[in-house]
C-alpha cells in the first residue's frame, strides 16, 4: 500500500469491515484484519471544490 490519506476508505474483503482514515501521520502502512491486509475502496478519495 502507498500512502494513506486523510478520508481515503479502507475495506476488509472477508469480513466487510470499512475504516476511515481522519488523521495520517506515516507515509507507508499496512492494516490489518482478519489476518489479511486491507484495500483500499476506489474512487473514494475526496476532492473538495473551492
């Protein structure tokens, strides 16, 4: 996984859990759950208009 950024989602294949990132301070990380690293959910990551 690269980096994670802030309101990007994660998402557990086998058991469905999602995980929403509010705050990042590591630039490469991997989580965990149910003993298998989490992916992340395309097209979720915010774009905010000005």
């Amino acid at each position: 996984m690269n980096t994670l950024k802030k309101g990007q989602k994660l998402t557990c294949v086998p058991c469905g859990r999602e995980v929403v990132i509010s705050s990042c301070g590591v630039a490469g990380t991997t989580l965990w759950c149910c003993g298998k690293p989490m992916r992340a959910k395309r097209g979720t990551t915010t774009k905010r208009k000005k």
